[in-house]
C-alpha cells in the first residue's frame, strides 16, 4: 500500500513538472513565466522531500529548506525589479 502511494505521488510530481513546463513555455508575459518557475521550484521541493523518504535520508529536508527560501527570496527580487524596475 505504501509503495503504490508513492508511486502515485511520484506520478503527480512529475506531471506538475510537464504542467509547469508546459507554462514557462507557452507563458504570454514575464509574469506568467516566473510565476511557472516558482511553480518548479516548488514541484522540485516535493520531489526532494520525497527522495529524502524513500532513501530514507533526512539530510534531504534541510536541502529543501535551504532551497525553499532562495526560491522564495528570488521571486520576491524578481516581483520587486517587474514592479519598480529597482
């Protein structure tokens, strides 16, 4: 039972992967694609979290952290540059 609900989290993860792809893609403004890549950046969080519980290795979390917050701060650049031009 386990398994298959890591199968099916690992199937989502990866179509949230093809989705957001797909948007950084077809985005029609800045916006829409750095809105994808923090879609991404959050997918690819997920993805970690769920590498770091099938190897059973918890290290991976602070990895996720870590990653999280650049994330977050790069997008709050970003917002801050579209919006005043800084």
């Amino acid at each position: 039972m386990a398994e298959t609900i890591l199968i099916v989290a690992a199937i989502l993860i990866f179509l949230g992967v093809a989705l957001g792809v797909l948007r950084l893609i077809l985005g029609r403004s800045v916006i829409d694609r750095v809105a994808a890549v923090d879609m991404l950046t959050v997918v690819s969080i997920s993805l970690i979290a769920l590498y770091a519980h099938v190897g059973g290795r918890a290290i991976y979390l602070d990895v996720a952290l870590v990653y999280g917050v650049l994330s977050f701060l790069a997008v709050v650049a970003i917002a801050r540059y579209l919006e005043q031009g800084l």
